[in-house]
C-alpha cells in the first residue's frame, strides 16, 4: 500500500504527515531529510515504549542518529510538571543541544509533553510526531499546540510549536484497545460534522468495516482528517478565529470531563456526547435541520460512543460551573460552535445558560432527540 502524504502549508513552519501501515520503519529516513543533528531523544509512555520503542530506536540508528530512549508512566497524569522536569534534567544528562531533537512516539499525551519539552528545551528545539493513537493521528499529532497541565486545570500551560514532521503508522492501531479506538472516532466524526458533508457520509456508510480497522479505509480516513485540520490551521495557526471550529462539541465535553473528575470518561467519549447535545443546540438556535440533529447522534452511537449523560441536579449544576471556566470563555457568555447543516459550522455564537440546561437535561433524559 504506498503512503499517502498531506502537506500543512505554514510557510517556513511547513510539514508533510505521511501515512501508511508499518509507516515507522522509516523514521530514520525521514528524519534524515530534515537536516538536524545526530543526537535526539524519543519520548514515549511504558506502554507504547514496550510495543514500538525498539522499532523507533532502530529505525533512527539505523539512519546514522544517536537517539536516547525516555519513557513516562502511561495517562494524563504525565502531562503536568513532574514529568516535564523529569525529561528536562535526561535531555541535560544526554547532552542534547541546539540541532538535537525530540521524537514524540504515542498518543496524545506524549504528543503534548514531548512537544511542550521541545517548545521549551533550549528555547525551543525541533520535534517529530510519531502518533500512535487514533486521536493521535487525526488531532493532537498536527497543529502545534503542545502543553501540560496543572492542578488548577487542563492545558493551562502551553505554547504553539509545530513538528517538523508527523509520521502516521497505521499498524500501530492495531494494538489499540477498543475504547481507545472508539475515542478516536468521535474527533473523526467531529471533521464531517464540522467540514465536509461528504466525508459525513462516507462514515456513516463505511462504520462497520473502520470499526474493523481496514488499512485502506484507515488509509484514507486519517488522511481526510488530516487534510481538514491541516486545512483549518494554515487559516488560523494561532486560534483567533476559524480554528474554533475545531472545539465543536468541546464546550460541553470540557465541561463533562471536569465535573466528572478526569478519568470517568475518556476525551473523545465527553465529546461525543458534547457534539450531540450541540447538535440539538444547533437544531434549536441555528437551523440545522432535525433530521440531521438524528443522523448526527445515530452516528455517534453506532460508533459505540456515549450520547447521554445522567446527570443529578447538582452534576449539573457542576456542568454549568465547569463551562464558565473554560479559558475559552470569555465574561458571562458562553460562545458554541454551532452546525447549520452537516458540513457547515458558525463559531462564536452565544448560548445563554437556559438553552444549554435544556439541551443537558434533554441528555439526561434520553439518548433520542425529541423534533
Ligand atoms: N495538542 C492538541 O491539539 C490536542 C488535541 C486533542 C487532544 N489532545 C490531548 O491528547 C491527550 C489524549 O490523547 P490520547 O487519547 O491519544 O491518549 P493517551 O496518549 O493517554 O493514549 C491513550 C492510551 O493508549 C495507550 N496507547 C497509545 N498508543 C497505543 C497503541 N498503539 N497500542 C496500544 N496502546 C496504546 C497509551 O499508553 C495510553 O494508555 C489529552 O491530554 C488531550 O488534551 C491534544
Ligand atoms: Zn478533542
């Protein structure tokens, strides 16, 4: 199967993904292409480390580079300080300087680290994505955000740092159990929702067999999102406008997460039932049609993602609370991304607190949207 290429046009900060199965035996070689240092540090969890690290480690040697193994516990607690110094003081002691770099092989949560430590390490050294996860691939490998979190909440230091290259494997998804993968969908669904009608429904004609992992099917389906994104962020590196359209169903999913405690749900699971519960906000506020309102949640749940919440009175007052915090609102308002048809999203619109309790307890009540 060849390897499909996306390009992300951000003029001296361009970056192709290149996608395919067994796309990680070559990771030497592309990283030969871009012309940095023998000495790099590739960063991973103990999960991901123990499937791929040897492959990684080989494939960089193999291309003449001195690279160092760092590994984190697995899970969001590893994004936060602890781990960042941690992997500060092991690229100190390896000596890596201004033309090393970093390679981030895992989900997301390395992604963020790894591409935080090399924001900052030297201020500032060029990195790598090797994505492992489905969320990965699609999402938080491309676009430059990288960050940790901290107690008071998620992502709340950060930078934008572009990779120098995102490398996508394909294989690796194999290993991926279930929930993971089915996570991953719900940001894959969120692209036809928020860009490309089509692709919608192609998704939903071809759920059973990417539920069943089909290469090619993958193939093409990473690469769309990948287009997408890349499409959205050479709009908008920075988020001052369009790149918002990325947050569809997030206002809420945030939200969710935070009351919930982390953990309780996994991100793409809070967002599914975010961009449902924003799908009939859409149907209420910006004339998406009701029948799509339906496509939308049947999809989600077909993917075997969560499109309801139970929420007690107090859950849900905690809800409310949690959206006033986001760092996305801004005073009393809270702005939605809201569809006016699938394929079609308007950002910055004001929801007031009403319509959101009402499209909260619609959740709470049931999965099926009432017209
Ligand atoms: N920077 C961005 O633009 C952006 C966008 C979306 C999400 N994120 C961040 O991404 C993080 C979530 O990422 P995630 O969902 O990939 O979670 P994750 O990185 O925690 O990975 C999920 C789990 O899967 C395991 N795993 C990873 N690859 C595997 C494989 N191939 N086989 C078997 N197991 C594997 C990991 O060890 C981990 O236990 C969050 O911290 C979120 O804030 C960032
Ligand atoms: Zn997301």
């Amino acid at each position: 199967m060849p390897v499909r290429t996306v390009d992300v046009g951000l003029d001296d900060r361009s970056y192709s993904i290149f996608i395919g199965p067994n796309a990680l035996a070559s990771l030497g070689n592309h990283c030969a292409g871009l012309q940095l240092g023998r000495r790099c540090a590739v960063i991973s969890d103990h999960t991901v480390a123990r499937r791929y690290g040897k492959r990684a480690m080989a494939s960089l040697q193999a291309a003449g580079f001195l690279p160092a193994l760092l590994t984190v516990p697995p899970g969001e607690a590893s994004k936060g300080l602890k781990c960042l110094q941690a992997c500060y003081d092991q690229l100190a002691a390896q000596r890596l300087d201004r033309r090393s770099f970093i390679v981030a092989l895992g989900g997301g949560v390395v992604g963020d680290l790894a591409g935080f430590v090399a924001a900052t390490y030297l201020r500032g050294i060029a990195f790598v994505q090797v994505p492992t996860t489905l969320l990965a691939q699609v999402d938080s490998s491309v676009g430059g955000k990288v960050g940790i979190n901290l107690k008071a909440g998620k992502n709340l230091v950060g930078a934008f740092h572009q990779p120098r290259l995102v490398l996508c494997d394909l294989s690796a998804l194999n290993s991926l159990p279930a929930r993971e993968f089915r996570a991953g969908l719900a940001e894959v669904i969120k692209y036809g929702i928020i860009y490309d009608a089509t692709f919608f429904g192609r998704l939903e004609s071809q759920l059973p067999k990417l539920l069943r992992r089909d290469k090619r099917l993958l193939m093409d389906v990473v690469a769309r999102c990948c287009e997408i994104k890349a499409d959205v962020v050479r709009q908008d590196e920075t988020e001052t406008g369009l790149r918002a359209i990325l947050n569809f169903g997030h206002t809420i999913g945030h939200a969710i997460e935070a009351a919930c405690g982390y953990g309780a749900y996994l991100h793409g699971e809070a967002i599914s039932i975010g961009q449902v519960a924003a799908a009939r906000l859409s149907a209420e506020l910006c004339g998406l049609p009701v029948a799509d309102a339906r496509r939308i949640e049947n999809l989600f749940v077909r993917a075997g993602l969560p499109a309801s919440i139970k929420l007690t009175s107090v859950r849900r007052a905690k809800v409310l609370g949690a959206m006033r915090l986001d760092k996305k609102v801004s005073g009393d308002e809270i702005k939605f991304v809201l569809a006016r048809r699938i394929g079609e999203v308007q950002f910055g619109i004001p929801v007031n607190a009403k319509s959101i309790e009402r499209a909260l307890c619609g959740l709470a009540r049931a999965s099926t949207l009432s017209s």
